[in-house]
C-alpha cells in the first residue's frame, strides 16, 4: 500500500504503481486534517460575499452573471452534466485512473478547496479500480472540462463505468459496489472540472507506448544490418561522440550491442542513409521522449487548477487567484515532437524495407522470393508500409498551431492536448504496424540467407520470429504473420 502523506504531489514511480498495478492508496490523516484547514479557510472567505467563479457566477462568458445563493448547491452538479459532450471510443483505463490520481494529488495540495471528503471518496474510487467510461474527443474547450466531467460526473451516479468488464449506467456501479452518489459541496464541481490531469495522464501513456516501440525499432534497424551484411562503422562511439549527442549514442550502444562486439572490425561497403542514420533518427526520438519525461514529471509536482485558493503574502491579499494551469500546451508541444519524430523512424523502416526486397542492394533474391518472377515473395509488405508512413506523415502536421473562439469568445485559445495524443497513438499504431511487416521480411531475408546470424541476441531474435512466422516458400496471404509479429511487440517481449 502506498500512503499519500505530502501535498507537493507525485512521484513517478509512485503514479506507475498505482495507476498500472493497481496498488491500493491511503492518505495520511494528518495531510486530510490540512486539506480540512484550507477548506475552513475557502468557506470563511466565500462568507464576506466576495464573488467566486463557478461558486456565486456563472462559467466562461456568463462569469459575469451572479448565481444567487438558492442556485449554488444545484450548480456544482450541473457543472459535471452540462459539460459532458465528448464522443469516440473510450480512453484508456490507465489514462481515466492516471487523471483521477491527478485530482486528487492536486487537492490534497489544499490550494483548490476541496474538502476532505471528497479526497477520501476519490481515494476509495481508486482502490475499488472504478473505471469511468471517458470519450476520446474530439474536445474544443479550452483546459479539460469536458473529459473531467464525464469522468467525474460517475461519482453523482450521471454518465457510464466499466465494472467487472461491464459497462454500467455509473448509479448502477454505484449501487452494485455499496456506495452513496457524491454530493459536491461548495467549489467542488468547479474543482473537479479544472486543471489539466489528463494531459499528464496521456503523457505517460503515450511515452511508455514509443519508449517500447522505440527499443524494438532499433532491435529491427540492427536485424536489418545484419542480414544485408552491412557496416556497423557509423555505430562506432567514437564516431558517434563527434557529434556530441548523448541520445544518439546512447542508440549507437544499443545498436552494437544487439550487432555484437565484432561488428566494428568489418570494413564493408558504405550502406545506403536509411541504414546508417538510426543513431540520429531514432535519437532524436529518444530525446524528445526525455523532454516528454521531463515535463511529465514536472506536472507531477504541480497544481494546474483554476482558480486556486491563496492566503494573504506580502501586499498579496488572501483570496481566489484564477490561474492559466489548465492550458497544457507544454505537453501538447512535446506529444508533437514525439510524433514528428516517430514519423521519421516509420520513414526508416519503409526505406530499409524497400532496400531489402532489392537484390542490388541485399545479395538476396529480388523481393525476397524464392522463385522471382513465379512468386511475389516480400512485395505485399512494402507496399503496406508506405500506405502506414504515408498516413503517419499526415498526422504529423501539428493541432497546437489552431486557436478557435468558444464560449462567446471568453476561451479563445484552445491546447489540444487530446487531438494531439489521439493522432500520436495512431501513429504509434502504424509504427507497430510497419515494425511487424518488416519483421516478417526480415525472416524471411534471415531463411534466404541460409547462414546463422553471428549476433547471438539477434540470432535469438530471428529464432523466436520463426516460431510464428513460416518460411515463403511459395506464395500466400501475409497478413496472418503480420498480425502474429505485431501482437508479438504489443506484448513487449521482442
């Protein structure tokens, strides 16, 4: 069990365990006696009758219009239903529960008002693995109001859950696990629909998706310059060092080390770009996952509400401060690097692809058939890579550049956090997808070859390949042994 025992958020290793392994939470009494404390505090100030966002006005241009106190219990309610518009599939679970843990690190900050209350019941949520079904998008608010009201309005029994691999009307799942409807008190409607923790929360997902991609392209990138027997040379550290990229040596390492120690003391033929450039296109990927790393590990720490609740410092008076914490363009920004990078390593594995299935270059029959000219052989799976890069090349193009008028104009930039991760993880998709068709010609290549592969974890790589995926000898349908390989990397163990 891990105890939630400080109000300066997360740490990442923490947020894996309970996010991904379901590891149960508690919450110190004394940090819920301190979110007690600053609730006192909020409601003592709301009693002057000063104005409050969300609380005693209305929401985005209305903010203007004052709520009159009859109306403000009814508000906080209907915050989390009248926003709830999203469509597509849903999102991952990891993602709904990631964001969920997000909220609740953030209130136990005490700066948002929440009361204790609610931490506790969204801290049991969680232990109960309460799995709320939130649409993908697409959202045009600005910060994450409707995705959080879809997750949150769950917790008054509106909207749908996934319990026990059912989806549920969320006052059903309520009922079937024991447990009363929420009634958000003052601010906490509001609070619950602000801040931007599905941005950190798609941050991580999708990082850990490209870190597994990325391993295996370079695993793919090294099977191929062993098969065509080409020069390991550009791998060479001290080749690499002369560019000073520490990313791009770290891929030149892990190259070599799947090539085998020998590898450098072969001087052959320069190969074509696509297969010397993996150290500075895979490396460039490898960075901007760090980068992605480091702003989601940031956000970890930090309070992206709107608006929070301060004390008076200095000239400072104490009061509600509205805050832009909810705009996760830095996140957005480094989901699009990532992607911009992923598009270029699909580049690679459709140019190695094509190279291969060219005996001018390979040494092996043309198109990898064992017959040329009476069989097909490889053909088919390059000709389903190019459409996979040609789609990720159009995703590409970034959604952060957009900025749209909503609500009569009070939200007139928008981040796009969800259009810029679902189009990432379409792209990861595709990546997998060309992966496990170049794979499957690498077998191929590997069988033509006839020989063993001295690179004994690549030679271990094309054994465990062979497993699933049969010789073309004569020709059939490929796509039964894509989809073996592409559940092969899904799995993560190639």
């Amino acid at each position: 069990m891990i105890e939630l025992d400080r109000y300066d958020g997360l740490d990442l290793s923490s947020y894996r365990r309970i996010v991904l392994d379901g590891e149960q939470i508690a919450i110190d009494e004394g940090l819920l006696e301190h979110v007690g404390r600053r609730r006192d505090d909020l409601l003592r100030h709301l009693e002057t009758g000063v104005s409050a966002y969300g609380v005693t006005t209305g929401l985005g241009y209305l903010a203007s219009e004052p709520v009159g106190q009859a109306d403000q219990p009814a508000l906080q309610r209907s915050l989390l239903t009248a926003r709830a518009s999203g469509l597509g599939s849903p999102l991952p679970s990891e993602v709904v529960r990631g964001a969920m843990l997000l909220r609740l690190a953030g209130f136990l900050s005490g700066f948002p008002g929440a009361s204790s209350a609610l931490c506790r019941f969204l801290a049991d949520r969680l232990n109960d693995g309460w799995s709320p079904l939130v649409p993908s998008g697409p959202y045009g608010a600005s910060g994450e109001i409707g995705p959080l009201a879809h997750l949150f309005q769950t917790f008054i029994g509106e909207g749908f859950v996934e319990l026990d691999g059912e989806r549920l009307p969320a006052q059903d799942a309520l009922a079937r696990s024991g447990v009363e409807a929420y009634d958000p008190g003052v601010k906490e409607g509001v609070a619950l629909l602000n801040g931007s923790p599905f941005a950190t929360a798609l941050g991580v997902h999708l990082g850990d998706l490209a870190e597994r991609l990325l391993d295996q392209a370079t695993v793919a990138a090294a099977l191929a310059v062993a098969v065509v027997r080409g020069a390991a040379r550009p791998f060479a550290p001290r080749v690499l060092a002369l560019g000073g990229d520490d990313a791009e040596q770290r891929i030149g390492t892990r190259l070599l080390e799947l090539l085998g120690s020998a590898a450098l003391r072969d001087d052959r033929p320069q190969p074509p770009v696509s297969f010397r450039v993996a150290p500075q296109v895979h490396g460039v990927l490898a960075r901007a996952l760090d980068e992605l790393g480091a702003t989601v590990e940031r956000r970890l720490v930090s309070i992206t509400d709107s608006p929070v609740f301060l004390d008076a410092e200095r000239d400072d008076p104490e009061g509600l401060y509205p805050t832009g914490g909810f705009h996760a363009i830095d996140v957005t920004l480094r989901l699009e690097g990532v992607a911009l990078a992923v598009a270029q390593v699909t580049n690679l594995v459709e140019k190695r692809l094509h190279r291969l299935l060219d005996a001018r270059f390979s040494g092996l029959p043309e198109q990898l058939a064992r017959r040329p000219g009476a069989q097909a052989g490889a053909v088919s799976l390059h000709k389903a890579v190019v459409g996979l890069a040609a789609e990720s090349r159009l995703l590409a193009a970034p959604a952060s550049v957009h900025a749209l008028d909503t609500s009569t104009g009070q939200e007139d930039v928008q981040a796009f956090t969800f259009l810029a991760a679902d189009r990432l993880e379409a792209m990861l998709g595709n990546l997998e997808a060309a992966l496990a068709c170049e794979l499957v010609a690498l077998r191929q290549a590997a069988h033509l070859r006839d020989e063993e592969l001295a690179a004994p974890l690549l030679a271990a790589a094309v054994e465990r390949l062979a497993e699933i995926v049969g010789p073309i000898d004569e020709d059939r349908t490929l796509s039964p042994d894509v989809e073996r390989v592409r559940a092969l990397l899904h799995s993560g163990e190639l």
